[in-house]
C-alpha cells in the first residue's frame, strides 16, 4: 500500500492496524499517511469508536477481542474510553426503558382521563346539588320561628305572586310562630304547608285560614302535591285579606274530618 | 486540554512546540491533541506499553529540539521520526495473547458483567432525561437502533438525509454535549 498511489484503507485494514495485526511493511505505509494530515486520524478514530462498541456489545471475535482486552490493560486511556462507552450504553438502556414506561403510564392517563374527568363531573354536581339543598334546608331551619321564605314571582305589572313554605319540621325550642314577611306588591300567597306523615289515600283535604276565630279563606277539596318525599297542601290567599298579625291555617282530610292539624303563622309586612 | 495533562519536559520547549504547531492558541491545541493521538495509535499498533506516555516522550523531545533552535518544516512528519526512534528504545511486547500477564484481565470487567449503579451513570441518565426530545432519539436509533451495524446506521442516515459521516458527527457533538452535563453535576456535587 503505497501512501500516493494506494486507495484509502478500508475497514479490515484499519481495524487490523489497531489490532496491531497488520503486517509491518503495510502498518509502516499506514503509518506514513496517518502523519501526513488527518483523514487517516479520523478514520482510525472511526474505527476504534465502532471497535470499542463491537467490544461492549460482545460482537467481537474471540482473537479479537483478546488483543482489544490486551491493548486495554496496556493503554489506560483505552480503557477509558472502553468504560466510558459502557456507562454511556447503560444510561441509554435505562433512560429508554425509564421513557417507555411513563409513555405507557402516559397513555393509560390517555385513556382513562376522558372518564376520570366524566366522573369528576358527576361528583362535583352532586356536591353542588346538595350543598344547595344543605343551604336551603339550613335557611328553612334558621328562617324557623321568625320569618319564612317568601319568593316572590312579578309575572305581569304590579300584581305579584308571592310564595311562603311552612315547613313541618317546626326547630326545637322555637318561642313563636313562623313569620312571613309579605311583599308590599304581593297581591296573592301561595301557601305552601307541608303535611307531616300524610295518609296515602288521603287525597282531598279541607284547608281553612283563620285571624282569631274569623274565617278568611277556605276550601273543601283542596288537593295534596307530591315533591319526591314531602306532600304539601297549596293554598292560594289574596294578600289584602292578609293584614299582619297572626293567623291559624286548619286542615284535615276530607274523608277525615275529625283529624285537624293546625298550624299558626304570622304575616309582616315592611315598614 | 493540553494545558490541564502534565507535559513532561520544560515549559519552554512546550510553548516552542505550540508555537510550531498552530498560529492561534486554539489552533494549536487542536494540532496538538491531533498529533498526540496520532503517537498513540503508532505505539498501541507496536504493542507498546502505556502508548500515552511514550506520545508524550515525542513530544517533549521536539519541544526541547524546537526550543534548541531546530527549524521543522512538517512537525507531524518529524514526530513520527521520533516515535520510530522511541519504539526501538523500547522493548516490544507484541499483541499475542499468551505474552499478556493475565493478572491484566482481572482490571477489564467483562463484556457481559452487570454495570455497578454509579454515581456517573444516574448522572448520564438524568443528563440524558435533559436533552431535547429530537437529539435523545437520535442517540437511541444511533446506539440502540441496529445493534451497532454499519447498515443500520447507513438507513438510518439516508432516512435523515444526510451523510453517514454527518449523522456520525451529530451524535458526536450530542454525546460531548451529555459529557459536559455529566461533568458539570459531578463538579457541583464536589463543591
């Protein structure tokens, strides 16, 4: 292999040059062109690189890889590069490993997070709704003795409905009768009077509105409304009959007349 | 580099041989890393013990004969003068495996041996975790990819469209990159 005429070392060449098995005639022409810039560096270095990853990944020959282990234990900075790579190699292994199983985790997420969020908001409705119900049953107990809500629903002009529960949970302890503060507007209540333990086939009642002994308002057949547990009676008041001051609302089956429930309540109106 | 390895022989004669070997500081130290790495495959092709320190005998003996005043027209030519000289000096221990004292393969871990979970490792790993998505993959079609074979590594710059001594050059430039990283954690941690 002459330097100026010869072609360019190939691999088996190179790698037999690094070996330090090529012949000393051919090393010595190789030789003369690694000096003689640096295109014969570079491809040696190539070819060491592949050798030293062939060594790792146990692809060498076993001759060859005697003499590589050879060089090594002569060469500290062969050796070197030997583990260098093979850390290198190990790190990539577990990185890649390491990457494969969050991609995994990553898609499991995926999938399962169109459903998580689904159920996320389910609950949050539920929350909701019954934090909505706690607040309305925790103002309906607070409300207890001194006032009752009143909505009022301003359907057309002046004339507005206005709506009063009277619940039958009557809170422990309480030193008066419900209070329901009416609307200067409101020319009707609707007087919602919930039934404690109605009779199932109890479904007309007699209802009648009392201010002290003087009967104001009054129904024979008045029906009963069911809200999913709670049964009310609805009666429907014109809101001038209603001066403040306190009233007696009295109920019973019809084909019971003989089981009255009272209820008292106090109307107010603002100053 | 040149600067942090130990130069046996006087301060003058090194500065005389970076002089010769590069007109800029940065020039010659690329020069001299070049030709020291030459002189190393010349004395680990010759069976020579420790070719590192022998590469830097031929060095220091040009630096001393270029701080005598020698004029060198082709210091690389000149070094490997040298180096046949330093070879004969030296006492060949040929690359057969029955000259090598076996005590040597007890030091080489074996190719299959399970790697120690050493500090540099996790470091690699974590300095791995850090490179950008397009350079980690190449690194794994790289080393991962085809089991290291030349053809796999060929498809796989024709894929990239580039050349297979580009593609080479990348992942060069990506694992000096990750060297650095690795480098610079377990500096931190010394401090």
């Amino acid at each position: 292999m002459n330097p100026s005429t010869s072609h360019e070392p190939d691999r088996q060449q190179l790698r037999d040059y690094l070996l330090g098995r090529m012949p000393e005639d051919t090393a010595a022409e190789v030789d003369e062109r690694l000096f003689d810039g640096n295109h014969v560096l570079e491809l040696l270095e190539e070819e060491r690189q592949s050798l030293i990853e062939d060594f790792v990944g146990g692809r060498l020959y076993e001759q060859e890889a005697a003499l590589f282990r050879s060089q090594m234990a002569r060469s500290p900075e062969l050796g070197r590069k030997v583990e260098d790579f093979r850390e290198f190699l190990l790190a990539l292994k577990r990185e890649t490993a390491y990457s494969e199983k969050r991609k995994t985790l990553s898609l499991a997420f995926l999938f399962l997070s169109p459903a998580l969020a689904l159920l996320l908001c389910v609950v949050s409705l539920l929350y909701v709704k019954e934090l909505h119900k706690s607040a309305n049953l925790h103002a309906a107990l607070s409300a207890g003795p001194q006032t009752t809500q009143v909505l009022s629903h301003p359907y057309a002009g002046d004339s507005s409905l206005a709506t009063a529960f009277l619940s039958a949970n009557v809170p422990r302890g309480s030193s008066g009768p419900p209070e329901i503060l009416l609307p200067a507007n409101a020319s009707t209540l609707e007087l919602q009077v919930e039934l404690r333990d109605p009779l199932p086939d109890a479904k007309g009642w007699k209802v009648e509105v009392l201010a002290g002994n003087e009967l104001l308002w009054q129904s024979a057949h008045t029906p009963v409304r069911r809200v999913g547990q709670e049964t009310f009676l609805t009666v429907f008041v014109n809101a001038q009959d209603l001066p403040p001051g306190p009233y007696t609302i009295r109920y019973s089956p019809t084909a019971n007349p003989g089981a009255i429930q009272t209820r008292l309540f106090v109307i107010r109106k603002p100053l | 580099m040149a600067k942090e390895r130990s130069i046996p022989g006087t301060h003058e004669g090194f500065t005389s041989l970076l002089a010769a070997l590069g007109d800029s500081a940065a020039a010659a130290g690329q020069h001299y890393e070049q030709l020291r790495a030459k002189l190393i495959f010349f004395f680990t092709r010759k069976a020579l013990e420790v070719p590192e320190d022998l590469a830097d005998e031929v060095l220091d003996r040009i630096g001393r004969r270029l701080a005598e005043g020698l004029a060198i027209l082709s210091v690389d030519a000149f070094a490997l003068g040298v180096a046949r000289h330093v070879a004969q000096e030296q006492t060949p221990i040929r690359n057969r495996v029955e000259t090598v004292d076996p005590i040597f393969f007890h030091n080489v871990p074996a190719v299959s041996t399970t790697f120690n979970e050493d500090e540099r490792i996790v470091y690699l790993e974590r300095c791995l975790r850090r490179l950008p998505s397009y350079d980690s993959q190449l690194l794994k079609g790289y080393y991962l990819g085809g089991g290291g074979a030349i053809s796999a590594r060929k498809n796989m710059a024709e894929r990239l469209g580039v050349s297979p001594g580009t593609l080479r050059q990348k992942v060069f430039l990506i694992r000096r990159r990750l060297l650095e990283c690795v480098t610079a954690r377990l500096e931190k941690r010394k401090l």
